[in-house]
C-alpha cells in the first residue's frame, strides 16, 4: 500500500503551474481575480446589509446608512417582523417560517437517508457482485442521469393527484423523486472500484460475508464519497423549489424556498429589507455548512464532474 | 445463484425508485400528451397536443426562441469566463483556496434566494446596479422589466433607429444571463481547474525549453490537451442552459422576453392545469435538448483531441 500511494504523490509534487514557476505572477492576475471575488460577494453582502435596514434608508438608496457614514441604527428585529408577517402555523402553533425550516429539515434529512443508502448497496452491486444483466442495469441507471427532469415533471406530479396515489399535500410527495439519484450510485461505485479487491478476498478468508465486508470496510473507507453525497444531497434538496411548489399548496406544507417566493408576492414585495432577512435565513444554513465541508464539495464535482 | 439473488436485493430499492418516479411517468407523459387531460383524462386527441405547439404562431415558437437564446448567450459568457479565471488560478498565486471557495459560493446557495437578491439589485427604482449607474451620470436602465432588445436600446441612446428584426434579445434575457454568469462561473472554473491539473508538467517543460511563450504554451499545449474537459463542460453547461427554471421563474416570471420553454411548461401546468399540452411541450423540448446533445458529441468526436 505504501509504495503504491507514494507514486502519485510524488508525481503531483513535480507537477508546475504552466510557465510561470520561476517568475514573479503578474499583480494583473491578483486585480483580475479581486475584482471576481469581490462581485462573487458584493450580492451577498447587499442581501446582508440591507437585511438590517430601515425602510426608509432602503428606497432612500444607502448602501451604509450606519455610523460613521449615516445616522440610522442597524435594525436587528426586521427578522422578527418578517417571521411575524409569515404567520402561525395552526396546527403547532409555531411561526409558519419556523414550520417551513421544519419541513425543510425533515425533506432533506428523509432524501439524504434515503438516497445515501439506494447508493450504497447499488453501488456495492454493481462494483462487487457479478450477476446477469448487470451492464443493461448499469446503463439503465446511468440513462435516467440523461433524462430532463421537464420530460416527467408533469406526469409525475399528476401521479400525486388524488385519483392516482392521493399524496397530494403529503410528505410521501416531496420527497419522491429525490429518494434515489443516479449521480449517488455512480459516485460510490466509482469510489468502491478503486478499493482493491486482495481485501475482499482477505475479508472472505476472515469469514466475512457481503453484508459484513461491506458495513466494516467498504462503507468506512468510502467515507468520503459518501458524506460528498451526503452534502450535495443537502443542497441540492435544502434549495429545491419547483417540485415542492407542485405537489403542496398549504402553507404548513410548504419548504423554506417556496415560503420565500410566497413571501416576495406578499408583504416581502415591498418591503425589500424583510425580504433580503428571509433570504438571509433560508441562505445562512447552506453557507455556514459550505465554509465548513467545501473541501468535499469540489471534490465530489470533479471526479464524477457530473449535475449542473 | 445466491450471489445473484444478493446482488438483485441490494438493487431493488434504486431500481424499484427509478421504476416507480422516473421510468413510469416517461410513458405516463406520454399518454397524458395524447389527451385534454385536466385532473383526468377528458378526451383523446392523438397528436392534437403536438400540432397546436408546432403551429405556426402558438407559444412553443417564441419559447424555443428565448431558450436557443438565453443558451447561446449564456454558454459562451459562462465558459470563457470561467476557463479564463481556471488559467489564472491554476497560476502559482497566494490564497487561491480563498478565491476558489468564493467564485463557488453562488452555486452553493439557493437560486430562488439570489435570484431574490439579484431581482432587487436590478430593481429600477432602489437597485444597487442603477445607483451605481447614476453615481457615474450614466443612463439608469429598467434591466428586469426591460422588453425592448438591447441592440434598439444601444441605437437609441446614439440616436438612431433600428430595424424590428435587429432588436437582439431584450434587456431582461440579458440581465438573466448575467445572473446566470455570476451563479455558474465558480462551478465551471472548479471544473476546468480538475482538468488543467490533469495536463502533465512535462510537457510545460519541454515546450519551454524549445523556448515557446505563454500563449504559445496555451495555444499548443492547454487548449488541446483540455479539449475533453471543454467538451464536457460546454455539454453541460448547454444542457443545464436549456433547461433553466427556477432563477427566472423568480426574476421575471417568464415576462419581457424571457418565457423560455421550461417556463412556459410550467406555467400550462401550474397555471393553466393544461397537463396534455404542458407534457406535449415536455417531449418537444426533451427533444430539442436530445438533438443538441447528439450534434455536440459528432463536433466533440472531430475536436476533442482524446
């Protein structure tokens, strides 16, 4: 194991950027790649700022209405104006922007459950296992990759009406189409491809059936790959707008980004400031996650390069 | 046998899922296209779906329309930006973890919040954009609201009028694709980064030594040996393009131009609860996107270098 790691190692080290190892990088290149970063930002940043505005330092067009610029005070309680103006929810009694976290929370946790393990043991089929008919499947999966999710949009929203399954409104509806992902068992069995077989048959030798070679050595040494799912699944399904749109029409069932757009054609359409403070909240989880994991994030989009 | 018959069981639940919400409905959709279906099934039409879209002066036209434009402005913005800011970084430059998690934020984040964002910051009246357009005494433009093409707007400022069919894509589609820009352009770069650090050093070195320059190592040496990396970005970024939803849905509700096809499938069903039509409009886009992918992979199989 240890020479066959070195190798590659060795390789990226001797590795150059294209001509300019030896000389001095153009300051050019730093104002260019500032001037990106800093617009990547400025959005975020304006979200942030005018989040604690006034109304009036809003349509008044101040970027920094706060000391030492302007007089105003930054105004902390326009998120609990908007969590108020989004109503209660009556079944539990807590502020409906509240219940759509819940929602969301639980939306996303049921897919990433779900999705981790279809992969999983999908994956763990199709890099271990020989069985008939296992390249027909392997495309097959691959060919819902290519599907445009347009083309099944309506159908699979009508199947949720109440003369088919009748789950119109329903947890079962949100979460549906998210529960297996093609990109998932593709990723793992990537992953379980490169685990060198010598250990399965060492495994075997140890006694160690599939089921327990693979939850006490595949599945930990996938680890990786897993939580970059895991992660992926979080955003993908935390920022999910459409689909929830479609198959709910109760505000109690609805999800943080469908309570935003719901919210922009309320009170929030004038009101810009409480709007940019429940796009704060609906953003903060996503954000904090990413500044924490973002290694895994690149990561898993580029070994399988894979959903735009 | 038991081997096969493990192998089917850890199996069952992906392809049972796949069965059930994906494969199902392709056929559900279809059959739903045959009909006026509101709620149920009201009565057959056959192809009737498919000819009222592909009738000379329905919907389907001007939707297709705004999709090929959107995708054509959008992807060559999208990917040299991107490709130009992978060469920058992949230079030897302090912080560039720094720049890489930052250009990658707005991809992370959700685009229905920063389409919010970017609707008010192309707001006419209280948008950052205008306020710096009238800090530098330039004309504050109506950006998302903005019907008029942007070729006409360019001429009127100078005074001249343009013929209808030089109108260009209107100021809303514009501001839509800069947005697009902004979201897509750290993911794209992270890809073309993965790519650039598969071309071999050593290859830097010998041209160098023959005593190439820099755009002469770009030209001979990055640009062919990426190609595969190009490909399968713009293939992407293509496809993605031709589907776009949800930041326009928020931005302009498919008004001023920008009603692309995903859209106007949305708005049949959820508005109109035109199922048999929205599904007919479903199949023709899929294949529009279809073709397009097939002539990307014959140009790719005379380009890509391997």
């Amino acid at each position: 194991m240890a020479t066959a790691t070195a190798a590659p190692l060795a390789q990226v080290k001797t590795r150059h950027a294209p001509g300019r190892s030896l000389k001095r990088v153009n300051p050019l290149i730093y104002l260019v790649l500032i001037i990106v970063g800093v617009a990547s930002l400025i959005p975020f940043l304006w979200m942030v700022l005018t989040s604690v505005k006034d109304y009036g330092d809003v349509v008044s067009l101040k970027f920094w209405p706060w000391p030492p610029l302007g007089n105003s005070a930054p105004r902390f309680d326009n998120f609990a104006e908007a969590i108020r103006l989004i109503g209660v929810d009556r079944d539990t009694g807590l502020p409906m922007f509240f219940r759509h976290v819940l929602n969301t929370a639980l939306v996303t946790a049921i897919v990433i459950a779900s999705s981790v393990t279809t992969s999983v043991l999908a994956a763990y089929a199709f890099a271990q296992l020989d069985f008939p008919a296992k390249n027909v499947l392997f495309i097959l999966v691959l060919a819902t990759f290519m599907i445009p999710e347009e083309l099944i949009l309506v159908p699979r929203a009508v199947m949720m009406n109440k003369n088919y399954l009748n789950w119109y409104n329903t947890m079962p509806a949100m979460v549906a189409p998210f529960l297996v992902n093609a990109f998932g068992i593709f990723l793992i069995r990537q992953f379980f491809l490169q685990i060198p077989r010598d250990l399965y048959d060492a495994a075997r030798i140890d006694g160690a059936g599939h089921m327990r070679y693979l939850t006490t050595i595949m599945i930990p040494l996938a680890r990786p790959a897993i939580l970059t799912l895991a992660l992926l699944e979080f955003i993908w399904t935390w920022n999910e707008f459409r689909w929830i749109q479609l198959v709910t029409s109760s505000s109690n069932m609805r999800t943080v980004s469908v309570g935003l757009v719901g919210f922009l054609h309320t009170e929030g359409g004038a009101q810009t400031q409480l709007a940019m403070a429940v796009a704060v909240m609906v953003v903060l989880p996503v954000v904090v996650l990413y500044f924490f994991t973002q290694r895994y994030f690149t990561e898993g989009i580029t070994t399988t390069g894979l959903k735009g | 046998m038991r081997e096969h018959a493990f192998a089917y069981a850890l199996l069952a639940p992906a392809l049972l899922l796949f069965l059930a919400f994906t494969v199902f409905p392709i056929g559900f959709g279809f059959y739903i296209s045959l009909h006026n279906w509101r709620l149920g099934p009201r009565e057959f039409l056959g192809l009737g779906n498919y000819l009222r879209a592909l009738t000379p002066g329905s919907e389907f036209w001007p939707s297709l329309g705004a999709t090929l434009t959107y995708s054509l402005l959008a992807v060559p913005f999208q990917i040299s930006i991107a490709l130009t800011l992978a060469y920058l970084l992949f230079q030897k430059i302090r912080g560039k973890s720094l720049f890489r998690v930052v250009m990658f934020l707005p991809w992370v984040t959700s685009t229905v919040a920063t389409a919010a964002v970017w609707a008010r910051l192309y707001s006419p009246d209280i948008g950052l954009i205008n306020s710096v357009l009238r800090g530098l005494e330039l004309r504050p433009l109506r950006w998302l609201l903005e019907d008029k093409g942007v070729f006409t707007l360019i001429a009127n400022g100078l005074g001249v009028t343009l013929p209808d069919w030089l109108r260009g894509p209107s100021l809303a589609m514009v501001a839509v694709v800069i947005y697009t820009t902004w979201v897509f352009v750290g993911y794209n770069m992270t890809l073309f980064l993965a790519g650039l650090g598969n071309i071999p050093g050593e290859m830097y070195e010998a041209a160098k030594i023959d005593g190439a320059n820099g755009w002469q190592l770009f030209r001979h040496i990055t640009w062919p040996l990426l190609s595969p990396t190009t490909f399968f970005v713009v293939l992407i970024t293509v496809i993605g393009t031709l589907k776009a939803f949800n930041h326009i849905w928020v931005m302009t509700q498919g008004d001023n131009g920008t009603q692309t096809a995903s859209i106007l499938i949305y708005r049949q069903f959820y508005e109109f609860q035109r199922a048999g039509y929205a599904s007919a409009l479903a199949f023709l886009l899929s294949a529009v996107i279809l073709l397009v992918t097939i002539l990307q992979n014959r140009a790719a199989a005379e380009r890509v270098n391997y």
